[in-house]
C-alpha cells in the first residue's frame, strides 16, 4: 500500500490527534507525524471511523498545531528490524539503537505485535532454569516456557535482583544458547546507567538485548516497550533456536500509561481509574511467553511490578496474578532488616516447579527438601509470633528449635550476596545443613533413605 499523507488534523488532545478525510486507514497501522520544526516521530493508528482516523504519538504532542502538521500512514504495522547482530546492543523503547552502536542491518522485520500461539501447538513448560538465587531456586524454582512474575513494593531492591537474576540465569544441562531480554519502562536515567554498568561490568551484555524507557520518555512509547522486547526475544527463541529469558521491569510503569492514554481517549475507567481491557491487554503480553511443540527455543518471562501501597489486591497485581503461574513476594519487614534478597518464600509460589526438579532435572530429593523447608519455616514463623505475644517462656523446647531454625533460614538460605551465584547443588546441601537443626523425629516430609544420604 502507498504512503498517504495529510495535512488534515482536526484536534490535538494529550498523546492523540483526530485526523480527517483519511483514506483505507488500518487499524494499528505505522504512522509519521511531522512537527512544525521539521522533525518527524512516530505514531499507530488507535481507531478508524469512516473518513477519521485517532491517531496515538509515541513523541508526544509538544509544538504541534492542527494546521501545520504533516501526517504520513505507512501501509504497515509498527516492526522491529532484527539480526543475531542486536545481541550485545541497548535500544531505546521504541528499538531504536541508543548505544552509540550502528543501525541494525536487519536479516527481516517483524511486527511488534507477534502472533497468537495456537494453544495446541504450545508445548509444556518443563527444564529447572537456575537463577542462582536460593530462595527462588530452592522453593520456588523457574522453569523453561514459564511466566514467574515478581511481586515488589516502592523502595525495595527489585532493581539489583533483576540485574543479578539476569546475569547469573542459565539452563542445566544440555548445552542450549541462552539469552536475556530485559525491558525496563518508566525508569529514571540513574536506574538505566544502573542497569547498563551492571550488564557491562560482568560481560553479561555480550548475550543480552535491553530496551529502556526512560521516564521523561512519552508515557505512550511505554506501550509499545515490552512488545518491541518479546518480539526481539521470540525472534532470538523461535528463529535462532534460544532459550530466552524476558525480563520487564516495571510492569506498573506500563499500566499507568496505558489508563494515560485511556483517560485521553475519554474511555469509561474501570478498577482505579484503569481501562476496563486492562487484563486483556496484560495477557496479549504474558502470553507471548512459552514453548512452542517441534522448536527448540523457549521464552521464559519474569515481569516485575511494584504494588501501589504494597497491596496485593490492586488491579495490576491481581490480574497479573490470574495470567501468570504464580509470584515471586519480596517482604518489606525483611528488607528492614537487611536481608538480601527480601524474598518472602511462604506467600510466594511456582505452580509449575514440580514440571522443572527432580532427578534428571535438579535432584531426586528436590521436591521433598522443598516441602520440608517450607513446612519448618512456616512453623518457626509461628513460634516466633507466639513469643511475641505470650513470651519466650511459653515455647516449648520444640517450638524454640523452629523459632531458631526460622531464623537461621533467613539468615543463610535466603540471604545472599548481590555477586553470589549459588548452584542448585550449593542450595539444596544448605537446605541439609539447615535441618539438622531441627530433630530427626521432625523430618516427616522427607524420605529416610534422603536424610541418611544428604544429612550423614
């Protein structure tokens, strides 16, 4: 289809104009918008009526005026060019090399809005992806083809443990090319100078591609952020063969500019003020993750948000919460006493661990040492909290040995240094170790034979 241009603008509201006596205008179609200086941004297509078409700006609209403003429709959807060549490169939100690179000489263009995977075609996650991080290793275990989001509050490291997940993450066993795509939306520049130091200083840049939004960015090129990143990671996992790791960081930066954007277009709100389609909008992107049956490559996603107020309940969180196969909680009351990482392991969850450990995969004794740690932390948990409130001296002898294992778990299982990259082998032996703690008589979720193997 030819380019078309118009200089037809009949209203400029927020990141949207209103442009008429438009012809065969497509919905989601690529738009160039020319501001009065000369300098031209880029745009889609959000509705068609008749001759009008609504018309989104991924610039912004500052400067521009109804009659001096050139619009050019393209014929096509908005693509990402893509090589092996984006390997090792930082693009802006929009894909747009900001690295002081040279442009992507492009082996094809791909739509940034991808395919729906036929469910029948898609494969189950199974493979132990091992983060190096105990806490999310140990109980609540990432598996290949997953959606495993992570779960923050304002203030918390969530940041450091998306740049440490995602230098140290690695597939066990066969040799499998892996790569880390990391999206971040919304951030403020010292957070991209944080991401990008992190990512060159360990060498990890060399198998990764990052796109960054930064915050004085336009709110609507946030939209389009993590689809330009799953398009560059479905290329990477179902064209070159990799096993992909996506990470989108903050996911709450996105939905914000996604009820902006509704607001402008004077939708009714829904929960909080955000679109009424806010849950379908977040499947269409954790979707794009998963395995595809007969491809050898697999896209894995951990999208972070931080709960407004820490609540559980807000919108964002409770749908992401409905889409995904589980969450991984980071706890405020741990982060103020200096645990790193703050992982709350008893509301977390992987529904899809079993799938991802055991013998072949991890470890035969996995599942049952998962178990049993969970079983002993929550226990001491509750000791501690009976201390509290009846005194030390109401424990019993065996309510003390829980209370003390509680903490001895926090304190070396799920502390660990932002540069340690523990192995499943290093998490499972400290699980072990941790028990021994507790007496054998206590052990109930574990095999006989296991303990005299591992505990000896």
């Amino acid at each position: 289809m030819p380019i078309r241009e118009y200089m037809t603008v009949r209203d400029i509201v927020g990141p949207l104009l209103l442009v008429e006596r438009v012809q065969e205008a497509k919905y989601d179609e690529l738009v160039e918008i020319e501001f009065p200086d000369g300098s031209v941004g880029l745009g889609n297509v959000l509705e068609v009526e008749g001759d009008k078409a609504l018309i989104q700006s991924f610039e912004g609209t500052r400067g521009l005026d109804v009659s001096n403003t050139r619009v050019r429709f393209r014929g096509r959807g908005m693509e990402l060019a893509v090589s092996r060549d984006i390997l090792g490169r930082v693009f802006d939100g929009l894909g747009r090399p900001m690295d002081d690179g040279p442009e992507i000489i492009p082996d094809e263009r791909i739509n940034i809005n991808g395919s729906p995977i036929n469910p029948f075609a898609r494969d189950y996650p199974t493979d132990f992806i091992q983060t190096g991080m105990s806490a999310i290793d140990g109980l609540n275990p990432l598996v290949r083809g997953q959606k495993l989001p992570i779960f923050s509050g304002a203030g918390l490291p969530h940041s450091r443990l998306a740049a440490q997940i995602a230098r140290q993450s690695t597939v066990l066993g066969a040799e499998m090319e892996f790569s880390v795509v990391f999206a971040a939306m919304g951030i403020t520049f010292e957070d991209a100078d944080f991401f990008m130091q992190e990512f060159r200083s360990t060498a990890a840049i060399e198998r990764s591609v990052l796109f960054i939004n930064l915050a004085d960015d336009p709110a609507v090129e946030r939209i389009a952020t993590p689809r330009v990143a799953l398009t560059a990671a479905e290329y990477l996992a179902f064209e070159l063969g990799m096993q992909v790791l996506v990470i989108l960081t903050d996911m709450t930066y996105y939905c914000e500019a996604l009820r902006e954007v509704s607001a402008a277009r004077k939708e009714v709100p829904g929960r909080r003020g955000y679109p009424g389609y806010l849950y379908t909008d977040l499947a269409t992107i954790y979707e794009r993750a998963g395995r595809i049956k007969g491809e050898s490559g697999s896209i894995t996603q951990i999208p972070i948000l931080s709960m407004p107020e820490d609540d559980k309940t807000h919108p964002i969180p409770d749908l992401t919460g409905y889409i995904t196969e589980g969450q991984i909680i980071l706890s405020r009351e741990l982060h103020r006493e200096g645990i790193y990482p703050p992982i709350d392991v008893l509301p977390s969850l992987s529904r899809l661990k079993e799938n991802g450990i055991g013998e072949g995969k991890t470890r035969e004794d996995h599942s049952d040492l998962s178990n049993q740690l969970f079983s002993a932390y929550a226990r001491g948990k509750e000791a501690k909290e009976l201390a509290v409130i009846l005194g030390e001296a109401a424990l019993t002898e065996e309510d003390k040995l829980y209370a003390r294992f509680s903490d001895e778990f926090e304190d070396r299982f799920v502390r660990q240094g932002e540069f340690e990259d523990r192995t499943i082998e290093e998490t499972l032996a400290l699980g072990w170790e941790l028990l021994k703690i507790l007496p054998r008589a206590e052990l109930k979720r574990v095999k006989k034979d296991q303990i005299e193997k591992y505990m000896e």
